[in-house]
C-alpha cells in the first residue's frame, strides 16, 4: 500500500546514460530484480518479476532514495 505522502509517484521507465529500468517518478529508486530460478516457466518468471516489482515499487521509502539535484525526470510513465 502507497503512503499517503506518495500518492503522487508512479512506476516509470528509465533509459539514461548509467540506467536502464524500472524506477520511482518521484525519487532515485530503481528496481533491482534477482535472477530467475532455473526451475522457474517463462509464465512463472514473468509472474515473478511483476509480483516482486510491484512489492518493491510499493514498500520503498523515497526520503530514502533522494534524487540528485537537477537530474532529470524519468523518460517514460506506466498505466
């Protein structure tokens, strides 16, 4: 569940110069996924990712992740 205080942020695409990924439209948070399971379909895989992304895009703290100063916004939003 969003805090109240982040009902703003979205999960946004980033492509710069040193990142490439899913991250926060309000702070420096990026998501960093672990590896497939060997065991693991392609369905299940799949599942995975979005499950643990979403867990993580909601839980994180973005005092925590604060944004360099005159960085620029992510270049693509979701939803």
């Amino acid at each position: 569940m969003l805090r109240e205080e982040n009902s703003s942020r979205e999960l946004v695409w980033n492509e710069g110069q040193n990142v490439e990924g899913w991250g926060c439209s309000e702070c420096a948070w990026v998501f960093n996924p672990s590896g497939p399971r060997a065991d693991e379909s392609l369905d299940e895989m799949k599942r995975t990712f979005k499950t643990q992304l979403s867990a993580e895009f909601d839980s994180h703290a973005c005092a925590e992740h604060p944004r360099v100063k005159d960085a620029a916004p992510w270049k693509r939003r979701v939803g």
